[in-house]
C-alpha cells in the first residue's frame, strides 16, 4: 500500500485502513447478496431491487451526512455512527424469513452506511494542497478492499454457508467505525453553513459543467457495463470469467487512478476531465462497431473510470470550501450513485423491448458524446494553474 500513497500523517494513514474496510463490505455484499437473495427468496425481480439499494441509498442521503457534516463541524463522529450502527444490523439479516422486510431493512442500513461519502470530505481536508492525490488514493486503497472483500466473501460462502459473508461486512464496518474515531477532526474556520449553501455550492462556476458530465457519463457507463454483463449471459460466458474480468478492471485502474490523482494536483485538473468521455467512447463505441464476445470482455476489463473519477473528485473539492466541503462530495456521490441507477434502469427497459445489446452499447455511446461537449466547458479549479 506505501507505493500507492502518499500519506502525510497517521490520521490520513487510519482514514485509508477505514477506506479499506469499507470497500471490503462492498467487495463482501455485491458480489454474495444478490446470489443469497437469489438462492433463498428465488424471485429475479427482489434480486434486481436488492442490487439497486445502494444507489437508491446514496441518491437519497449523501447530501443528507453532508450537510449535517458541515451545519455540525463534525465528520469523524458522524461518520462512525453510520458505520457501527450499520454494521450492527448486519446479524439481523439473515434471521429475516420475509423478502420486502430484508430489502427495508437493507435500505435502513445502507442509509447508515452512506456517511461514507464523509470520508472523502476527511481526506480532502487533510490535504488540501494534494486533494486529488488525496482523494484517489482514498478510493484506490478502497477498491483493493472490495477485490479482499469479494474473494473473502466469495470463500466463506462455498466454504462456510450463504449467510457466512454477512460477517465480513460486521466486522468490516464494526472495524472502520471504532477505527475512525480515532481520527482527529481536521482544523476549519466554524463557519456556519446555512441552509442557502448548498444552492451557493451548485452556482459554483463550473459546478453544474462537472455535475452534468459525472451525471452522462455514469448514465451511459452503467448503461453499457450492464449491457456488457447480460450480453455475456446471453453468449454462455462463464461467470467465472465474468468474475475475473471485473476485479481486473478494478486492480488495473488502482494505480492509474492514483497516478492521475497526482498528475491532476500537478499539471491541471481540465485536460484530464476533458479525456475522460474520449476514454468511455473508446469502449463502448469499440463494442458497438464490433459486437464480439472477446472484443466486448477486453474493453470491460480496460479501465476508462480513473480519467473521470480523479479530475472530477479534486474540482469538486477545489469549487467547495472547507466549510461546505461536506456538501460538495456529497453532491459528487449523490450525481454518480444516480447515474448508475438511471443507466441500470435504463438498459433493463431498453432490452426488454429490443433485445438489442449492439443497441445498448450505441446508446451509451451517444451520450458520451454529449458529455464530450459538454466537458469542454470545464473550467481549470487548481489553485495555482501550472505555466
């Protein structure tokens, strides 16, 4: 983990040990939920409302920890209260014999556990000359503790019983709540953030370019990735291959994610959020012309999401100050958990009526191009620009 980051205290170096505990309950419930909802309720359509909880959750609270982050000056106690009393409620699932009280459940708990997005706001705040380097590393070490979570996971319930990853998921979130109260708030003027500040925070120049590029781009990237997905069911590809080639887009774009971060500190944030929709055209436009499985496989597996995560995350932290710096990694979350949900929605309408997957994977193509002229009107948020 020391080659990928670039920690400058032992607060930041506890927030990534959390960040890694977190994304090992993601890792543990994406992968071993559904397949347990599946195995043991039957009904595709539950096992469709599971999968879309997370989004539903972080659409509809993000902003909601945010806020109360900021009107509090309090991210680090807030943030542990999402995280235990989500992890606390962990044991009660899999004693649920009825499948619509797991699933409100479910929504109670990831709505706990949305005070993640705090973390970012943490990290930034930490390093607020390094926010982009700060940031990805954040999520890069996050993303190798859903890989461990994943596997882990995945073990447990071939090897122990379908309920078996649940408590990775209880000690993962038990472990990062006690974890992060031992992090130290980070200094900040207590200024007062009013109900008006989030209005404040979206007329930011540039906000609404990056708010409206991260909102296509998701659209379209999860529009396409699902496409992807049911495209390999339809052609028989093993899901263990499917398997592999998801963590190895993950593990692939850890370090280039990181490597970005810390190009988007140096030489500008703008060039690299302009390249972003080039990266995403390249794939799901090469999948369109040219509907193979293998073709399809390898651009799933070729990482385009750090071109846009890295730059995007660090504008936004640049556009918001301290003081409402929960509001505005809230709204970064809240705009791709939202993407995410509207292009999974959207493909499963889309191919109920066509059946189309060279369809889908153009569709997700078109807008990307939307997004492509839309970033051109991004603004340069570092600091100090680079000559």
């Amino acid at each position: 983990m020391a080659a990928l980051v670039h920690a400058r205290s032992g607060a930041h170096w506890r927030l990534l040990l959390v960040a890694v505990l977190v994304g090992a309950n993601i890792g543990a419930m994406v992968t071993n939920l559904p397949l347990y909802v599946s195995m043991r309720f039957g009904s595709p359509l539950w096992v469709g409302i599971v999968a879309a909880l997370p989004f539903v959750a972080e659409v509809g609270t993000s902003l909601l920890w945010g806020s109360l982050s900021d009107r509090l000056h309090d991210r680090t106690r807030l943030l542990a209260l999402g995280l235990l009393g989500g992890g606390a409620l962990y044991p009660l699932l899999p004693l649920i014999d009825d499948v619509s009280t797991l699933v409100l459940v479910r929504l109670g708990q990831l709505v706990l556990l949305s005070a993640q997005v705090l973390g970012l706001a943490l990290v930034t705040e930490l390093d607020p000359h390094r926010t982009g380097g700060a940031a990805t590393e954040l999520l890069g070490v996050g993303a190798l503790g859903a890989v461990v979570g994943a596997i882990l996971g995945g073990v447990l319930h071939e090897q122990v019983g379908p309920s078996a990853p649940f408590w990775v998921g209880a000690v993962a979130c038990l472990g990062a709540g006690l974890l992060v109260l031992s992090v130290r708030e980070p200094a900040r003027h207590q200024q007062m953030a009013k109900a008006a500040d989030l209005a404040q925070v979206l007329r930011q120049p540039g906000m609404g370019v990056v708010a409206g590029v991260l909102l296509v781009l998701f659209v379209a990237n999860s529009l396409a990735f699902n496409n992807a997905l049911l495209y390999f069911r339809h052609v028989g590809l093993s899901q263990v291959v499917i398997g592999l080639a998801y963590a190895g887009v993950i593990l692939l774009g850890i370090p280039l994610m990181v490597l970005l971060g810390r190009l988007a500190d140096q030489a500008g944030r703008r060039t690299l959020f302009r390249l972003a929709p080039v990266a995403y055209l390249l794939l799901w436009g090469t999948s369109a012309l040219w509907l193979q499985p293998q073709v399809v496989l390898l651009m799933v597996m070729l990482p385009a999401y750090p071109f846009l995560l890295a730059p995007a995350i660090a504008m936004v932290s640049d556009l918001t100050p301290a003081h409402q710096r929960g509001r505005g990694t809230a709204l970064y979350v809240t705009f791709t958990a939202l993407g995410s949900l509207l292009g999974a929605l959207a493909i499963g309408g889309l191919l109920e009526r066509t059946g189309d997957y060279r369809l889908g994977f153009a569709l997700a193509a078109a807008l990307i191009v939307g997004g492509l002229v839309l970033a051109q009107w991004a603004p340069e948020t570092l600091p100090t620009p680079p000559r």
